[in-house]
C-alpha cells in the first residue's frame, strides 16, 4: 500500500511540473531555472528571466541563487521584503506566498522559492483574477534546469 501511495504521490508531482500545451519554457541567464509562461509572454531583451504578458497585465521575473545563499536564508530575506498576506506552502522544499502590493501597486504579487539546487526564486504578479489558475501552472513548473 505504501508503495502504490508513493508512485501516486510521484506522478502528481512530475504532472505538476509539466508545461501546460501551446505554453513556453523560459531559462534564466545562466540557465539554471527554468520556469513555464503562457504563449504569447514576451522576455526582456536584457533580462530574459523577466516575462511580460501580452495585455502587460502579469509578469513573472525569476532566477538562481548562488551557492553561497541557502533557501532558509532566502525566504527569510523574502519575507521581510515582500511581507507576506496569505501563505499557501510553507515547507522544506518550497515556500510560496501572496505578498502586500508595494507602493503604487495593484493586482495581486506571489512570491515562491524552491529549496532545490541552484535555490530557484520567482514573483509573479497579475492584475486579472482569471489568471489565478495560470499563475498557479507557473509557480509548479519553476525547478532548476536538468
């Protein structure tokens, strides 16, 4: 029985991290993260681990943390400042939460990083609730690069 809950815990873990069809995969600088975004998500030239959607109503900047950064050290850093409303994972091997909008803010902000190798970190942000479920596709496909 055991057994059978392992491979099912398994599978919805390696379904979660697949990219969504007609979607794209994008690769931070180093190419060390990698996360899914909606077709149509354009990078910056400069930043290419900085997408914008289409209508410019969500973005998602990500990327690695060196060696020298530990997960631990990273969320709390992260959490000072983006201070967190509503947590929805807080564990040893991911924290994601919704933070305070900052000054002249609006829409809602998420902020997740994985305890993984390289630390992979994200904030996704959107200004439509029907992106919600979107946003969530995006938060479970963020894992470093194999």
């Amino acid at each position: 029985m055991k057994l059978i809950v392992g491979i099912i815990a398994l599978w919805a873990l390696s379904a979660a991290a697949q990219t969504p069809a007609g979607w794209q995969v994008a690769k931070d600088r180093k190419q060390l993260c990698q996360l899914s975004v909606p077709a149509g998500w354009t990078a910056d030239k400069i930043m290419p681990s900085s997408l914008t959607a289409a209508d410019k109503k969500g973005s998602v900047v990500f990327s690695h943390k060196p060696a020298s950064v530990s997960y631990a050290d990273l969320v709390k850093m992260a959490k000072e400042m983006f201070k967190p409303v509503k947590i929805f994972e807080e564990s040893g091997s991911r924290t994601w939460f919704a933070a305070q909008p900052g000054p002249g803010q609006t829409g809602t902000s998420w902020y997740v990083a994985m305890n993984s190798s390289p630390v992979c970190e994200a904030q996704i942000t959107f200004k439509n609730a029907a992106f919600e479920e979107s946003a969530k596709q995006m938060v479970n496909s963020l894992k470093p690069v194999k």
